[in-house]
C-alpha cells in the first residue's frame, strides 16, 4: 500500500469512526462521567444531520477510492 492510499484510508477511518459533537465537548470525556445515572437524551436534529453528511462523505470517498483501485487495475492489464 503506498502513501496516498494509506493517508486516504486514515481519513476514511477517521471520518467515519467520528464521534458526535456532544461526546467530544464533555470535559474529560470518558473519565468525568456523572455518578448519578442520567436519562438518555433525546437523538438531537443536529447529531442526526452530522451522522448523515457523515455517511454521506463515507460513500463518496468510497466511491472514488474504488474507483482510483479500477484504474490502476486496468492499468496493470
């Protein structure tokens, strides 16, 4: 696997593993949980609209890096 690919898998990975905006703003997230167990918050629009573009970018970047594999392959026949 050379540098481009690697670099470009990287940034697959870390888009799509990506946490939503609510866990990376908890102070000191995971270790400063609350003590008291707390009701689960509702799914709010904006980590769903996150979620989603998330997906999206996934499978367009999926798309073009399967479609870079291709020209290579055909390039090596």
């Amino acid at each position: 696997m050379d540098g481009s690919l690697q670099r470009f898998s990287v940034m697959l990975s870390s888009l799509y593993f990506a946490p939503p905006h609510r866990v990376t703003r908890a102070k000191g997230f995971p270790f400063e949980l609350s003590r008291r167990p707390r009701r689960r918050a509702p799914i709010k629009l904006g980590n769903t609209i996150q979620l989603s573009y998330q997906v999206l970018a996934v499978t367009v970047l999926r798309f073009y890096f399967y479609q870079i594999l291709r020209e290579r392959a055909a390039e090596d026949d």
